[in-house]
C-alpha cells in the first residue's frame, strides 16, 4: 500500500476567507474528493479541481452540517488557532476514512491529524500553516524580431520562487489581451502566477520577482503587479474588461491599482500585468478569448 496518495496538503487566510489545497499524486483521488466535497455541502462554499489540485474556500469560524447520506466525506469547519488554519474533515467509515486517518498526516505541510469516530462518523482535525494567497501578473518580456516568450518567462518564475520552500505553486495561466493594439507582439498575451507564500517571505517578494523579470526579460517595457488576497477589487476586473477589448493608458491603470493595492513595477507592461491578476477567477475559455466576456462572480 502507498503510504499516501495525498502530496501536499496547504491553506491560505485572507481575511475571514480560507482556501485549502489539496495537491494528489493522483487525479482520480484528486476528482473524488471534489465530487464528494461539492456534494456533502457543509463549510465548503466553492469547489475546484485543476488536473490533481484540488481546491476549496469556506468562511472561519463558520461550521455547516454535513449531508453524509449523499456524499463519502467533506468540509465541516475551519478554525484558525494562532498561525495554523485547524479544517475539521468528516467521513463515512471505508476508503475516506482510510484517507483521513492513514493518509494525510503524511502529506507535505501537515503538521497534524487528530482523527475520532462516532455513530459511524468519522471526524479528522487537520493542521496546515496559514499562509498569504498571492497572484503575480506579468507582461512585455518579449520583443518583436528579438524572441522571448512571456508564458516561458513565468513559468519560469514560478520554479524559481517556489524553490526556496518560501512559496507553494498554485497555478500558471495565460491571458490574452486585446488583439486590436498596433505595437503587440504575437497574440497579445500576459501570464499569471497563482501562490501561498509564508509571512516571512511576502515583504521580500517583490523585489525577486523585479529581479528575475528584469534579468531575463528581453524587452525594457517589462511590467509586473502582485496582489494579495483571494478576492479580485471589483475596479481592477472592471479594468482588466477594458484592457481585454481596448487600449487604456498607462496612467489610468496605475491608478487604478494603487486605489486597490496592487503592487506595481516597471514599464508599459504593467497594464498587461494588472489585467494578468485581474484574470485569476476567470475559466480557461474566457482567459485565451478575449472577445468573451467576463464571468461575474
């Protein structure tokens, strides 16, 4: 038997809003427990799958009933004890309880499981660091005739922030911008970074990734934004939809941003890299479309 097909196991706090991050070895565990949590209800206000991640957002301090008759396991709370975010996980005895008491204590990032049974129940106290939901946009690190792909850059980005232990990879996504601007290189497209970051690592984060953009970015007009937090401001998805269908001024935009408080750097890519953070709610169909409108949460 494999000690554990959960790989790593992560929370992110914003707020009174939490996401946990269940990161599976494989993707057939990772779609039944989006499919059992969806359906069990409880704590669990939204949940997603993206290949073998699966994650979830709930509301602290705010337990639900859980519908056991109708799913295998779910979320039935979420509490914060000083740094460490505590998700109680229930289940019916069988599989996910195997889950729940055998596997999980060995995933990357738990620091505990307490696990007891009643009534057929199975209830698990699972302990993960608290840690900053971060979203990095980046755009213009290429040039016509000169080569350099945003995408490659960012993507590379991300191996090297995560490399430390500082930061946890979430995602990488591309965006495309609108086609209707003369001086774009090939498909107008920008990139976002989706991480958990430690306290510790945040108020340094910014200047490793002007640094590295900086480095190997083969355009000047490099641009980057961060935003902290799992929600995008209402303002910079507004401004993202200009963005996506016309061009917007430099100026608006870093208003725009400072008003919301994103992090800026760099030249006229910064308006690509606020779109990019902006984007980070939006599906797959809506990011490489820009002529599809926006989804409204």
């Amino acid at each position: 038997m494999p000690k554990s097909t959960c790989r790593r196991i992560f929370t992110t706090v914003d707020g009174d809003d939490v996401e946990i991050f269940h990161e599976c070895l494989s993707s057939g565990c990772a779609g039944f427990c989006e499919f059992h949590h969806r359906n069990a209800g409880g704590a669990a206000i939204a949940v997603s799958r993206d290949g073998m991640m699966f994650r979830e957002r709930a509301v602290l301090s705010r337990a639900s009933p859980l519908h056991l008759e109708r799913a295998a396991v779910g979320l039935h709370s979420v509490e914060l004890e000083g740094e460490e975010v505590v998700q109680t996980i229930q289940s019916v005895k069988g599989g996910p309880a195997y889950s729940l008491s055998s596997m999980m204590g060995a995933a990357k990032g738990v620091s505990g499981v307490s696990v007891s049974a009643k009534d057929g129940v199975v209830t698990g106290q699972v302990r993960t660091r608290a840690l900053i939901p971060v979203t990095v946009g980046v755009d213009d690190t290429d040039r016509k005739g000169c080569g350099g792909a945003t995408f490659a850059l960012t993507h590379a980005l991300m191996k090297y922030l995560t490399e430390s232990g500082d930061a946890i990879a979430i995602r990488h996504q591309v965006a495309v911008l609108s086609q209707e601007i003369e001086e774009m290189t090939a498909g107008n497209s920008c990139s976002f970074l989706e991480l958990a970051v430690t306290p510790e690592a945040f108020p340094g984060l910014m200047q490793k990734v002007c640094r590295f953009v900086e480095d190997e970015s083969v355009s000047e007009e490099w641009g980057v934004a961060v935003l902290r937090g799992i929600f995008v401001p209402k303002e910079m998805e507004e401004l993202a939809a200009e963005i996506r269908k016309t061009r917007v001024s430099l100026e608006t935009v870093k208003k725009t941003a400072d008003a919301c408080g994103v992090q800026i750097f760099g030249g006229r890519g910064i308006i690509g890299a606020c779109a990019a953070v902006s984007l980070k709610h939006q599906p797959q169909e809506v990011l490489l479309d820009s002529s599809v409108a926006l989804q409204t949460r």
